[in-house]
C-alpha cells in the first residue's frame, strides 16, 4: 500500500482543553487504522509554550509529527501571513497530501497557503468564530469599541472563507459541521451550496461496554467514597460564563432538598470556579466531589454517575454547537440532563428537559 500523508492544521493551541480528546484523538485512532497513513500537525501558537508543554509533543506515534509555530494575535487577514508563508515552505517537498483545518484561522491559512500537490481540504468548523469571541468578551464595557472592531475582524474572516474562498477552489474542498443546525446555518448566512458540507461523524466516541461501564461504576464510587444508593449527577467541563457552572450548581441545590441521596460529581480542571459556587451555595463535601482528571481516566470517572448535566444560555452559539460533553456521557450511557438550548440534544434518545 502506497504511503499517504494527511497534515492537520491547529490555531487554538496544543494547550486547550480539547485538544488531547478532539483533536490527538481521532488523529491516534486514524494512524492505528491505517498503517500506511503518515500525519504531520501544524500548531500556529500565539502565546509562547513551556518547555515542558512542547515536550508533551514528541514521540507520540511514529507516524505522527507535531511542529510547532509562532502565530500574531489576530487582528485582520493579513496577520496571518506569516503563517501563510510558514505553511508553504513547509509543503514544498510534500506531494499528493490531504489537509484538515481546525476553525475558520486554520482554514483561511490552508486555502492561502497549499500547493497544487493538495488532493482534498477539509475545514472543520467546531463553531461559530466571531459569535464566539463576541460572546466571551461583550461584558467588557471598557473595551467594547475594540472587542467590535476584532467582531467584525472575524466576521469578514469567516465570510470570505466560507462564501468567497471555497467555491473557487480547484481542489475538493468540505466544510465538516458539528450539527443539523450549523449546516443550515452556513447555509443561511453564507449561500453555501449543500455539496460542500458534511456533519462530522469520525470523531464521535465510541459506546463502552456495558461490562466495563458497570467495573468503573463500583471501582469509581469506592475510590471517591460516594455510597453506591447515592444518585450521582456529573459536570464534566469548564467553568466558563458561557457554560452556566452557576446553574449547575442552582440545579443541584435544588435536587438535593428534594433527594438527600443526591451527588454531584464534577470533572473540571476549573477547580476553583466550582468551589466558590459549592461554597457560596452551602454544600457540604460530602454532597460533592470536585477534580481533574486526564482524558484517558474521564470515561471512568464518569461512569460513577446515573446522570450527565449540560446548561447553556438561549444563544445560537449553543444551539448550533455539539458539545463533546454530550457525546462523552451518552458513550457511558448516562441520562442527560439539559435546558434545552442545543438542537442536537433534541435528537438524543436518553434525556430529560429541564424547561428554565
């Protein structure tokens, strides 16, 4: 079998949350199902990373390589032309390859920056750029004009992407969505053509095994010491604004008077955002249990639980979303509970609206 060579493309960091679970993931899991399969990961890192940090990048697999890049903060189309120029120098040996960008920067920066030996281009959007970086700066009254002017920077950076870049392409190019809803919303906003879209699908976990579930079930519960008649409620995730850990806690308080075998397990490496609502809400510790867990050790923690919680705002940011936290606990079989404010959990068979 010829030898194939795929490069990822990155802008949001090797450091982010989700990149050991949705991006290094799938790529192990590619690279274990093809042996002739070779894959190259460009991070375009806009903070400086520690040593420590980069170290975490090699020898991984000895398929899979991981280089590391500076990339400017963005500020318009044009800073991204160092990372344009970078690309191409490291593409000029290359033939026959594939590429998959993570995000509207990545995909801008692939289309820009690939060679007439590219066979196909997948751009993955995960979300909605712009609305995401309004959202999570619009309480900075201080810096509004600046927050609009880099709003509107992304904005035209997804429009020109999506609607004018692509279509004029001579290789073949997809746009992978998380939802139903964000592929009608691209075809909303940006007059895409349906042939161009598709609804990811390879990087959805796996279900576990009933078995192993029920293992983890019992080895969790007595490592943690939470009584097996206890129902255990589970947030696994940030402690962001936009991910309502207030509410999370709201809605346990509220459980627990009406059940005092209820628990809340919590699965955040915002550790100190959790503690403060615990603390502020009167909790006792030994209702609740806060910690961190690496990736390869979630599934287990998680099957301690009877139920996963999921709180976003009414903003089309979520509902357009498919949070991994929803495929994560539906991989464990756990019942999902949620305000439902994303379309996709409209479509899950196991879960329990919480109309608030």
């Amino acid at each position: 079998m010829p030898e194939q060579t795929q490069i990822y493309i990155i802008t949001d960091s090797i450091t982010n949350s989700v990149f050991e679970g949705l991006v290094l993931a799938p790529i192990l899991k590619k690279l274990d199902q093809n042996p002739a399969l070779n894959i190259i990961l460009f991070s375009f890192e806009s903070n400086i990373l520690h040593r420590e940090e980069k170290k975490k990048t090699k020898n991984i697999h000895e398929r899979l390589k991981i280089k590391l890049f500076y990339r400017p903060h963005f500020w318009g189309r044009f800073t991204l032309r160092v990372c344009i120029l970078t690309l191409q120098h490291n593409l000029q040996n290359l033939s026959n390859y594939t590429i998959t960008a993570r995000g509207a920067l990545a995909g801008w920066i692939a289309l820009r920056g690939i060679s007439p030996d590219c066979s196909h281009i997948t751009i993955q959007a995960r979300g909605l750029l712009a609305e995401e970086y309004w959202y999570a700066n619009r309480s900075k009254l201080w810096q509004l004009p600046i927050t609009w002017v880099r709003y509107r920077q992304f904005k035209a950076l997804e429009r020109k992407t999506y609607q004018k870049l692509i279509p004029a392409m001579s290789q073949p190019t997809t746009i992978e969505v998380v939802s139903k809803a964000m592929k009608q919303h691209f075809i909303d906003i940006y007059k895409i053509d349906t042939k161009f879209i598709s609804i990811a699908s390879q990087d959805i976990p796996p279900i576990v095994a009933a078995t192993k579930i029920q293992m983890w079930h019992k080895q969790i519960r007595e490592q943690l010491n939470v009584p097996h008649d206890r129902y255990v409620y589970c947030y696994a995730g940030s402690g962001k604004t936009w991910q309502c850990p207030e509410k999370i806690i709201q809605f346990f308080t509220k459980e627990l008077k009406n059940n005092s075998k209820s628990y809340l397990l919590i699965l955040s490496q915002d550790a100190k955002v959790f503690q403060e609502f615990c603390d502020t809400a009167n909790l006792k510790p030994t209702d609740y249990h806060i910690t961190h867990v690496p990736h390869d050790e979630l599934f287990q923690y998680m099957s301690a639980a009877d139920a996963g919680l999921i709180f976003r705002e009414n903003h089309i940011l979520n509902w357009v979303s498919r949070p991994t936290k929803i495929l994560e606990y539906q991989s464990v079989g756990l019942k999902i509970i949620h305000n439902n404010t994303v379309e996709i959990l409209t479509h899950a068979q196991q879960q329990c609206q919480i109309n608030r």
